[in-house]
C-alpha cells in the first residue's frame, strides 16, 4: 500500500518504542503474547500510539469518529441518556471512557443543558495525558464555564459508589486482544518474538488456562469446535475490565457504541485470520508491525461477549442494534429538522454529508453497533427501533 511517509522525528519515536518491545520480548524469555504488544504498541507511557503526542482523530489524524461527524451522533446519546439521569434521585454522573477529542463531551453537555438534565459531574476517564490536555483545552474553551466545572478528569475507575450514565464510544475495539489459533485441536496463543535481525516475528506458544478457557467457551457456544488453522480473536479479560469501569455503579445505564459483530458473526468460518486492522492516516491495513507507535490496532467486538460480561456485572441488557437504529430511535430526525432551517446552504450540505456516514449502510450505519445496559432504570424508547437482542 502507497502510504504517506512518517516525518524523521516520527520515524525516530517509533524506533523508541520497537526498541522498548524489543528490550520486553528479551526481559521474557524470547516471546511476549500479542496482546502484551499491543498494549505496548498503542499505551506504552509517552511511546505508545494513545500516549504520544501525535493527532489521531479526524481529517489531520489517521481515522474519524462518529462524535467529529456533526453533531447528530451525541444529540442522540444525550436524549437516550437523558431518559436514564431523569430517573435517579440525587447526585448523578456521566461517565466517558476515552473521550478522543472531547467532541462528544461538549455536544453531550450543550444538548443535557436543552433538556434540563445536566449531570452533577461529568467525568472523563482517559489513559492519554496528551488527550487530556487537549480535552480539557476545547471543553474550556466550548462550554460555559458553569458547565466547564463540571467536568473532572479522573486517573482510574471510581472506587466509591456512583449513578449516572457511563458511555464508551470506541474504546473496546482498542483494548489489547489476544490471538489465538487452533493446530491439531490444541489452542495456541498468537506471540511477538524476533527474528535473527531483530524484526517483529510472529510465533505460537500453547495457551495457557484462562485464554484455552475462552475459546473453547465460544466453541460450546457455536456449537461447532474450530478447524485447524483458524485464527482470531477473544478478550478473556473483558468480564474483568467491564467490572472495573463499572463495578462501583450501583445505579443507572451504560452505553457501548463499537464496530463488530454478534458471536455467529464474529467468528464465522471463512473469517478465519480474525478481524485485527491497523488504521494510519486513513488507510486501513493488516501489518500490525508496520511503525509502532504511529498506527491505531484495533480489532472488532464480540458483541455477544460484551453482553455476557455486561449482564455477568449485575446490569440487564437494555437494548442491541445498529448505530443506525439507535441514532434515528433517539432524536435524529429532529435533529436533522433542526440543522434544515439553517439558512447556510454550505453548512447545511456539510451536515447531511456527515449525517450520512453516520446512518448509511454502506458507511457507519451498519458496521458500528450500540449496546445498552441498565441497572435500576429503564432506557424507555431508546432501543425500540430494531432491537437486535435476539441474534446475541
């Protein structure tokens, strides 16, 4: 692929970060899992893709989110977990896991204001100190101040008891995913080690109990074992991250909005190299050793793993459909209204662009889903246009 060529001091940082890998897959024993890597790739502190300075959200970075595309995608979010925070007694929080640029942020909290249900607090909980910053300066500078103070950035889960709304838009994609794949009916772990010229190289190791333990519930589940040499992957760690993020919310709904698939789907039979991608100044591609540190990795979600994890952490699951469904079930086409008195033509033609891609089958429409849970409250018409819950 013809792809853009990284500055000097790029290619420097990312020779910074391989020769920390490099350094860990010798610190142990010769191979580290897939998933240790990407952790390294994408969160080594100051080195890693979400921890280094470089832009990554929009036109200028290397892929778009649905929050930078307009403002219909948090209008929605805000009227769906509106219905929540109008049915909780006291104190309430908002609760966003990785808030990217903080678009989402300030368009949740504009929109909360209209409606007369903006949160006591709202907090962002974002490994990036680079991020952080660059949040911070946008909601200060967007919001009114009164609002602005209510924002709190927080450096891990809260560990006291909460109730609000807790919202992850793309951010399970990007936790790091363990590979494996299946030789002789045995599961093997997919491992990053180093050829005799130091390159990344991929080699398989046997799983060990937790991982071997996942595939072969989702076997059970499939009803069908998988064949040799297929490869993919699972997140064994999900349930666990689910009750971190989530484990001190006594009451409210959580709101997951991911590119990926029900189980049938995730893993069906001719996808067998799995699902991983890399994303670099909008080119999509599967080199995962391509300049770590300057690419995004991500890998879909198992929708149906995300369900049992959700409702294994006390929550009932509210809702499952397209990102499509629940944009138009949750205040779209007022939106849409909204932005068609414009009398800027220019703007208005932006604004139906952008609406498009969020909505249209063929672009974000499809491929992104939303997940809800509750716990306590009631989502109300949020999930009520093409529930999917019944393919999980």
């Amino acid at each position: 692929m013809d792809f853009p060529q990284p500055s000097e001091a790029a290619i420097a940082h990312s020779a910074e970060l391989t020769a920390l890998i490099q350094q860990r897959i010798a610190q142990e024993q010769g191979a580290i899992s897939f998933a240790q890597y990407m952790e390294l790739a994408l969160y080594a502190p100051g080195l890693g893709y979400y921890s280094a300075g470089a832009r990554k959200f929009g036109a200028e970075g290397d892929f778009v989110t649905a929050p930078e595309l307009g403002g219909g995608f948090a209008f929605a979010m805000a009227n769906a977990g509106a219905q929540v925070l109008a049915q909780l007694q006291g104190e309430a929080v908002w609760f966003e896991v990785g808030a990217g640029t903080g678009a989402l942020a300030e368009k949740v909290l504009k929109r909360l204001q209209v409606l007369q249900q903006l949160p006591a607090h709202y907090w962002i909980l974002e490994p990036s100190a680079d991020l952080r910053q660059r949040q911070r300066q946008h909601l200060q500078a967007s919001l009114p101040e009164a609002v602005f103070n209510r924002c709190q950035w927080l450096d891990a889960p809260p560990e006291t008891p909460w109730q609000g709304v807790l919202v992850a838009n793309e951010v399970i994609d990007a936790l790091p995913t363990t590979r494996f794949i299946l030789d002789a009916g045995e599961v093997y772990e997919e491992c990053v080690s180093l050829d005799t010229q130091g390159h990344f190289l991929r080699v398989m190791r046997p799983a060990d109990a937790l991982v071997a333990g996942a595939v072969r519930h989702v076997e059970r589940y499939l009803q069908r074992p998988f064949d040799d040499g297929y490869c993919s992957e699972v997140l064994p760690q999900l349930p666990y991250w689910i009750q971190a993020i989530a484990g001190t919310q006594k009451r409210g709904g959580m709101l997951f909005v991911d590119y990926g698939y029900t189980r049938q789907d995730f893993y069906l039979p001719e996808r067998d190299e799995g699902t991983l991608l890399c994303h670099y100044r909008h080119r999509a591609h599967d080199d995962h050793f391509l300049w770590p540190g300057l690419q995004d990795i991500t890998a879909s979600v198992d929708f149906t793993a995300l369900a049992e994890a959700g409702t294994g952490a006390g929550f009932t699951l509210a809702g499952y459909c397209s990102q499509a469904s629940f944009l138009l079930a949750n205040g779209l086409p007022e939106y849409i209204a909204g932005y068609e008195q414009n009398g800027d033509e220019i703007a208005r033609y932006k604004e139906s662009q952008m609406i498009k891609k969020l909505v249209l089958p063929g672009e974000m429409g499809e491929r992104f889903q939303c997940m809800g849970f509750a716990k306590g409250v009631d989502f109300g018409s949020a999930f009520h246009n093409n529930d999917l819950s019944y393919r999980l």
